[in-house]
C-alpha cells in the first residue's frame, strides 16, 4: 500500500490545507495564485460554506491537492473525521488576518496545529499573516513578531515546543502570495536537493547571478540556487513569464487557433537599464528557467546555452528516474493485490 507521504505515490497526491477564521482570505489566494483571477475579482467571492477540494497538477514537480476548508468547521463535531485529513496531509497553511483582531485566530490555529500534529507529526505548518497590503513597514514587522511570540508561547504552554511554524507575510495584491507558496510546494518536492544542486552548477559554470526554476502556470518557483532571493527579482521573473506567456497567446498560435503558445521554442531576452539582462529557456512544456545575467557575461551566450542544454538534459534524467520507481511501486502493488495462481491453484506470494 502506497502512503499518503510516499513522493513517488501517483494514486493519492499530498494535501495542502487551507484553513482559517471565516473571511481570511483562502479562497481568494487559491483564486489568485492558481487560477490568475484579478485580487480585485476576488471582492465579489462569496464566503466558502463547504470544503473545496481541487487538483493542481501543472508538471510533475507541482503535483498536489488543495483543500479550502470553511471558516466555521468544528473539530469537535462527531461528523468531522480530521484524523483522516491529517492522515494525509503534507502541509497546513493557516491564514490571519492581520488587519483585524486576531487572537480568535490565535485560539483556532492552536486548536487546528495540536489536533493535526497528534495524528501526523510530519505535516508543515505554514502561517500566512495575510493582507499586509494595509499595514506599514513597521506594523508588518510588529504584527509578525507578535503573532510568532503568541503562536509560540501557546505551544510552550501545551509542552510542543518542537512544532515547528513557519511565518510570511502575504497579500494578493503583490508577489509575497505567490513567494510564500513556493516555499511550502518546495518543502513537497523530495527531488529539491537535487534541483538546487543543478541550478548552483549550471550558475557557476555559467557565470549567472541568479536563476529560478518557474512553473509557469502558477509563477511559483520549485527550485532556485542557493544565493539568497531578492523579492524585486523574484517580482521581474514573475512579470517576465507574464509577458512571455501573454504575448505567446496572441501571436504564437495559428490562425485556426491551434498549436501551443508555450514550446520547446520559447525563449526570451529582455535587457534592464542597470546592465543586467533576464533570459528565460523553456525546459519542459510547464517549468522554465530564468536567470539573471550580467551584460558583459551574457555575450558567452553560447556557452550559456550549452550548458542549459546540459542542465535540461539532466532535468529529464530526474524525471525518467521518478517515472520508473513510479512504475516499479505501481507494478508491485498491482502483484501484492493480485497475486498470481501456482499450478496447483494455490496464490504465488510476491517476492
């Protein structure tokens, strides 16, 4: 039997939970972030009264579910079976508002991480601090820190202290959402370390400042190199795949509307005022790679491009290798149910 926690299970997928006080703010990240609906669209959503579940399985690296649950769900109720959820779940984001009182929230989250963690101590519990967009710099900063004290302290009390949370500060009307959920697919990812290891080779060997692995889809990267993020880069690469993917839509089908506007082709230069230049390759039919280059680097163009070739060419080796332990376990779980007969009609047990 495969387990929910298994990487390379293709029969149940790992859960992301999204929970949190009723008009938090869930539905319209999901909204946002994985079906490019507008932050201002999302005025209009009504409150989610049951619990929404969605595949998103836009490559192989970003391949999970998603479970939006209502506001006003109640653990204690008999017909709310959250050891089974738990079970399965890979990570549980737990969204506050910081523009309203939050010690409710502080209640629930407390309630909801004890709950999950008794059933399945290996879930991630991600806090996004929402709706930041409201708040200075400064009252961010003091949100954050009081909600991380609070949190904590209520763990320390119950004898938790080594539940780990992880804290962002997100909003939908800037890049900090879909930052803040790289983070948490990245931790769902078992092929990371390796991602990360090609990308701080190919950069080395490349002379690039900074490269991304983007799902393009979504704008969430699966990978970048070991240098540190810098949000404004992390927002051009954003709005470099939004250009990319825009301009592909209107002039790169054909005039019957057929073909695909992101191919093994596409590609892209764009050439900043600050003597940097952003270069995106496709690498497969969802993830591009996008790097930053410096120009006087940039001119070895060619050995940039042979070395992308080297570094695609071993992302495809990733894949094959999880495509066969896929069909490995799937094969021996296949033979473990249905166990061939001998000849004397007694079952073969399965090596």
């Amino acid at each position: 039997v495969l387990d929910f926690n298994d990487p390379f299970s293709t029969e149940v997928k790992p859960r992301i939970l999204l929970m949190g006080l009723r008009r938090s703010g869930k539905s319209s990240i999901q909204k946002v972030v994985f079906h490019k609906m507008s932050p201002n669209e999302t005025l209009f959503l009504e409150s989610t009264n049951k619990i929404c579940r969605e595949d998103v399985s836009n490559s192989s690296f970003v391949n999970f579910q998603i479970w939006d649950f209502p506001g006003q769900i109640d653990f204690f109720d008999p017909t709310f079976d959250y050891e089974m959820i738990f079970r399965g779940t890979g990570a549980l984001i737990f969204v506050i508002d910081s523009q309203d009182d939050y010690m409710e929230a502080l209640a629930r989250l407390h309630l909801t991480v004890t709950r999950a963690y008794k059933v399945n101590p290996d879930i991630n519990f991600e806090i996004f601090i929402h709706k930041v967009d409201g708040l200075s710099d400064d009252h961010k900063i003091e949100t954050q820190r009081d909600i991380h004290q609070r949190a904590n302290d209520d763990l320390a009390d119950a004898g938790l202290e080594k539940i780990h949370l992880s804290f962002y500060l997100t909003s939908i009307y800037d890049h900090s959402i879909f930052e803040a959920f790289s983070k948490v697919v990245q931790k769902l990812i078992p092929q990371l370390p390796t991602l990360e290891n090609l990308l701080n080779i190919f950069i080395s060997n490349s002379g690039i400042e900074k490269a991304f692995l983007f799902d393009v889809v979504s704008k969430i990267y699966i990978a970048t190199d070991s240098t540190p993020v810098d949000m404004q880069t992390y927002e051009l690469c954003c709005d470099m795949i939004d250009v990319v993917i825009d301009i592909s839509c209107i002039y790169g089908l054909k005039d019957d509307g057929t073909g695909a506007p992101y191919d093994k082709e596409s590609m892209a230069i764009i050439k900043l005022n600050n003597t940097t230049v952003l270069y995106l390759k496709e690498v497969t039919k969802f993830l591009a790679l996008v790097c930053f280059v410096r120009e006087e680097s940039f001119e070895r163009k060619g050995l940039i491009d042979y070395n992308f070739h080297c570094f695609r060419k071993a992302i495809q080796e990733v894949f094959e290798v999880r495509m066969k332990v896929v069909r490995s376990r799937k094969h021996q779980s296949h033979m473990q149910k249905n166990p061939r007969p001998t000849p004397n009609g007694t079952p073969r047990m399965p090596l």
